[in-house]
C-alpha cells in the first residue's frame, strides 16, 4: 500500500500575508486576494459560483470584483442581470479607448460588486496572459477580492485566466467525469505555485448518495486531496435564479443553495463554518434504514 | 460488504453504483497522473517480472504490477509473491564471493 505523502495543498490561510495568525485582521488590512474559479469541466458551476460568492462577499461588507475571462462565451452578466449595461470590456481599457471605471459595471442593489467582462467574442485580438495580468493589477487597488471566472477548458482561455490569479477554488460535482477533469486543472495549478487551492463540491443530490449511487463526498475529497470549502446541494431555484438575472444570495435568500454559498463566502474570510454531511440531512425512519442497510457485515 | 451489497447480491440485483465509480476513477487517475499508456504499462510489466524470474521463483497466479495513487502521487506497485529463491541465483552469488 502507498504511505501518505505530504499534502502539496494545505488548509487555505484566510489572507495570504505575514500577519500572524493570532492578530485578528479584516480582508481589507491586507492585499487583495485574487481568486480563479475553475473546474475544468464545462456546466459544472463555476458562473454560477462566481455570481453567488460575488453577491455574497459582497453583501458581507468584501469589496469584489468580478472578472469574466471567458471572452469567447462570456455568462457571467447575465448571471448577475447586468448584460445590459456593459458597453466597454477590458480590451478597450487596455487598448486606453476608455477608463477602467468606465468599464467596470457596478451592481444596482449591492454596491459593493463590480463585475469587468474581459472582452467580447467580436475582439479582433485575443488577449494573452501578460493582458490579464495587467487587467488583474489594474482593478486590485479598487478592492479586497477579485473573482476570475475561467472558461471550462484546459487551453489558451484557462491558461490566460490563471495567469493573475495566486489561489483558486475548484467546482466540481460528484461525477467522474467531473471529477477526472479536476484532476487535470489541479494538476496544472500546482505546476503554476497557486495555492491554495480549494475545493467546492456542487449539485449533491443528498438521496442518491445515502443510496450509493453517487460518488461520496470524501470519495471526492480523498481522491482530489484539496481541502473542502463549500457543498451545495443540487438546488432547483439556481434555474429560477439565473432566468431572473438574480443570484440566490441576492436580498437575503434562504434556499439551501444560498445558505451553501453565503457559508462558502464566510469560509473563505477564514471564519469556521461546519460542513453539513448529506447523508445525514434527513433523519427519518426512511434515513435509519438506509444507514441499516449502509452497516457493513463482512 | 454492506448489509445492502448482500440483499443486492441475493436478490440478483446489480450493487450500487458509487463504488464502481470510484473505482474507476481511481484507474483512470492514476494513468492520467503518470501519463503511462496502459501499452506501455503492460510491456513494462513484462520487464520487471522477466527481472525478477532470473533471481526468484514467482507465483504469476497472484503477482500484479499495477499503477496506484493517492494523496495525488502516483506508484508503481508490484506485488509478487515468491515460491522460492532459484538455486541459480544463489550459485551465482557463492562463486562471486569465493
């Protein structure tokens, strides 16, 4: 059997600075974070993510920023329902077309949010890693978190995305196909020294996984070896919610999927939060039987 | 094996489907990590236990060299159990020292 190795990811430290741990320190006293939401995988979350955490930091007092890398098939406006007031994107900032606070759209109803689409898919250029950097350097000094939305993907998109960013979350679900491409995107972060990195695990159907027909979340964790952030049950308001243009945690919302990325927001300001385990959620007779059932024998 | 896995097996029914996925993700992974073709794996396989023939007896039936990862390392683990040392070996080793 293999000994256990040291992990290469360790537990996230709230805010990457040299602040000892005992001071107590607001996200605001240090530098800005800026955090790439990946999962490699396409459909998994990771917009939906984006705009969520967005909100959420956001409405807990973060100043954030997000950042939609995905120029190609960009979603994140229409996640947030600002697809109608974006008019310049980070290309025109770059090219000095207009300023950046011409181009970073704020949020109606939560100030604290502005979201900058990294370009359009009529761009005539395509922009290279070295322009997201300079994006990245030029929104920081605005604000606390900026959130970078990848594209799914492992190629030039992804690459470019991850090239501002010095720690990342990974969305994943509980499939292996999902899984399987985790494991390549976590594989080219740790080459690229960004830590931490951790892990959010998505769309949990809670029943299928006391049933074993769905992989666990430690099955996940173990295999992925990354810290879990945040798990969110399979949740049929996120539908309703991005036909609305309103994410979940916009004004309070108490679906178990808003709770599950308000929380998400709260762990990553370092605050502990426990992680509620699935197969335990309902406690009914229904529940003791599949546990019964789950008693191993031999 | 689960209470679950028995009244599946009894009743002829296929077990949960959990599992299997984790196993096969486990497969795949490790193969993913290490970039060795399973073509390549089998030939090396074949090396290592022509190796190891020269020195020992092998039980074949229950020897395996397979690929294993956890904690996102991967290992090539070999698992060979041995009937006896060759007496060739030992031969070889004598007339070394003498």
């Amino acid at each position: 059997m293999l000994r256990p190795r040291p992990r290469r990811c360790n537990f996230p430290t709230p805010i990457p600075s040299a602040v000892p741990a005992d001071v107590p320190v607001s996200v605001t006293a240090s530098a800005p974070r800026t955090i790439l939401i990946c999962s490699g995988k396409g459909g998994v979350g990771k917009t939906t993510l984006t705009a969520n955490l967005g909100i959420a930091l956001a409405s807990q007092g973060v100043r954030t920023a997000v950042l939609d890398a995905d120029f190609g098939l960009r979603n994140l406006d229409l996640l947030l329902g600002l697809e109608n007031r974006i008019v310049f994107t980070a290309q025109e900032v770059l090219a000095g077309s207009c300023r950046l606070e011409q181009a970073m759209v704020k949020h109606k109803q939560e100030p604290n949010l502005a979201l900058l689409p990294a370009g359009n898919p009529r761009m005539l250029e395509w922009l290279k890693p070295e322009d997201m950097q300079k994006i990245v350097e030029l929104i920081k000094p605005h604000f606390d978190v900026v959130l970078i939305d990848a594209p799914a993907g492992i190629e030039d998109g992804f690459k470019n995305a991850a090239a501002a960013a010095s720690e990342a979350i990974v969305v994943t679900t509980p499939e292996v196909s999902a899984v399987r491409d985790a494991d390549r995107v976590i594989g080219l972060l740790n080459v690229r020294n960004i830590e931490p990195i951790q892990l959010v695990l998505n769309r949990v159907r809670p029943k299928m996984m006391v049933n074993q027909e769905m992989l666990g979340v430690s099955d996940v964790t173990d295999i992925l070896a990354l810290p879990l952030l945040g798990l969110v049950l399979e949740d049929e308001q996120v539908i309703v919610s991005t036909n609305r243009g309103e994410p979940l945690t916009l004004n309070g919302g108490k679906s178990p999927a808003a709770v599950a990325y308000r929380n998400i927001a709260r762990r990553l300001q370092g605050e502990t939060i426990p992680l509620p385990d699935p197969t335990q959620l309902n406690r009914g007779l229904r529940a003791k039987v599949r546990q019964l059932l789950q008693t191993k024998i031999f | 094996m689960t209470l679950r896995d028995l009244i599946d097996r009894l009743l002829g029914r296929q077990q949960a489907s959990g599992p299997t996925a984790k196993h096969r993700l486990q497969l795949v992974l490790a193969h993913d990590r290490s970039d060795l073709n399973p073509e390549l794996l089998q030939r090396m396989r074949k090396e290592i236990l022509e190796v190891v023939s020269k020195y020992v007896e092998l039980d074949l039936e229950g020897g395996d060299v397979s690929l294993e990862t956890e904690e996102r390392t991967t290992a090539l683990v070999a698992n060979l159990p041995i009937r006896r040392v060759k007496d060739t070996a030992l031969q070889t080793l004598a007339s070394g020292e003498s």
